[in-house]
C-alpha cells in the first residue's frame, strides 16, 4: 500500500515496479537508463556505417593514406561532420548511463568518466577540420602541406584526447569485468583497448596504411563500448 500525505509519497514494492526497476547495483533503473544505454549502443554502428560508406564511394579518398577525419573536407564534409557531433553527444550520453548502472562497482567511477571524455573530444573533433591533402578531396594535390591550420592542429588535440580516453576506459572495462567474474569480456576489453593502442601507434609512427590501422583500432574500441552498453542494458529487470 502506498501511504499519502501532504506533499510527502511512500512507494511501496508494487507501486515501485510501475515507475523503473532495479539494477544489478541495487539502484532504482528508469526507462531513461535504457535508453541512455541505447545511445551508447548506437554510436558504433552509426559511426562505422556512415564513415565506411564515405571511405568506400567518395571519389579519390583511400583509407590507406586518408584518416576517417578527412572525410571531414570536400563538399560533402558536412556528413562526416554531423556524424562525429552526432556519435561525440550519443557517447556522453551513454557515458551517462553506463554511470548509473556501474555505480559502487570497480572500475564504474573512471570507466564511465573516460567515454564522456572521449564523447565531448569526439564532437569537438568535429568541429574542427582537418585539412585536405594528399589528393583529398579530388583535386588536392598529393603530399601532405608543409603547415598545419589552427583548426587542424585542434583536430589533432582533441583526436588524441578522444583517443586515449577511449584506449584506457576499455583498459578499465578489462578491470571491471575481470573483478565481475566475467573474463571472457574482461579479455575482449583489453583486447579492444590494445588493438586500438597499437593501431593509433602504428599510424602516428608512420607505418605503411598507418590511417587503415588506426581506423580498425577505433572502430574496433568503439564496437566493444556498444557491446558492453547492450550488455549493461540486456541485465537490467
């Protein structure tokens, strides 16, 4: 029974499950939850799909020599643009609900820290622009311009931003997992967060197709976080 009084609202068990569940951590789950989760599930297929289908059709870009970034540039650089504000406010919110329901658990405070970080450095990415070069987009003469513009030295700033954040929230994940009894997803964080480490290193070093590995490495780390948030979401009752 629920007992009423001026102002004041007891819920009782029954009146409880109308209005949200509980978690795994004993916390009451909203309907907001779920779908905080579902934004953060979202962000990698959204992000893969639409980047992948540029890098694949968009005349004159390869992905050997040209980073997902680039796809930024051109006249139709407005699509990528809108593709990593898009995924950069879909991570913070997921960032959001992977924090309610990781709350009180090891690793629930800095992994969820870490994808909002690397969410807000991913929009901000967005906002600033690589520049066209190495014959992208169609036209631009090949090689890379001696000076970078300001806009994209920030694109760079806040791409490794985004970058190790994501590197060590699935590092943590790792953690979270491994203290959960789960080592199969405990190993497949760690794994993500490696091949996404070595990726990037093997890019930033200069390697041959540097911006292809890099861009398995993301996508990769990124696939794994929508995994563990559709995980975080399927446990909910």
């Amino acid at each position: 029974m629920t007992a009423i009084r001026p102002g004041i609202a007891t819920d009782s068990p029954s009146s409880t499950g109308s209005t949200g569940s509980t978690g795994s951590t004993g916390e009451s789950v909203t309907p907001a939850t779920r779908v905080l989760l579902a934004c953060s599930v979202a962000v990698a297929p959204l992000f893969a799909v639409v980047s992948l289908a540029q890098a694949f059709t968009r005349e004159g870009f390869d992905l050997t020599r040209h980073p997902l970034s680039m796809l930024a540039t051109g006249d139709l650089g407005w699509l990528q643009i809108a593709t990593f504000l898009l995924s950069g406010a879909l991570t913070v919110a997921g960032a959001v609900g992977l924090r309610r329901v990781m709350r009180g658990a090891p690793g629930g405070t800095w992994a969820p820290r870490l994808i909002l970080v690397n969410g807000v450095a991913m929009a901000a990415a967005g906002v600033f622009m690589m520049d066209p070069g190495d014959g992208f987009p169609a036209g631009t003469p090949l090689g890379q311009t001696g000076t970078l513009s300001w806009h994209a030295l920030m694109h760079m700033i806040t791409g490794s931003i985004a970058f190790t954040a994501l590197i060590v929230a699935c590092l943590v994940l790792g953690r979270h997992f491994s203290r959960a009894g789960r080592p199969g997803f405990a190993m497949a964080s760690r794994l993500s967060g490696l091949a996404f480490a070595l990726g990037d290193g093997w890019a930033m070093s200069g390697g041959r197709a540097g911006s292809l590995t890099l861009a398995v490495g993301a996508i990769t780390a990124m696939v794994w976080v929508s995994v563990v948030a559709a995980d975080k979401r399927a446990a909910l009752h």
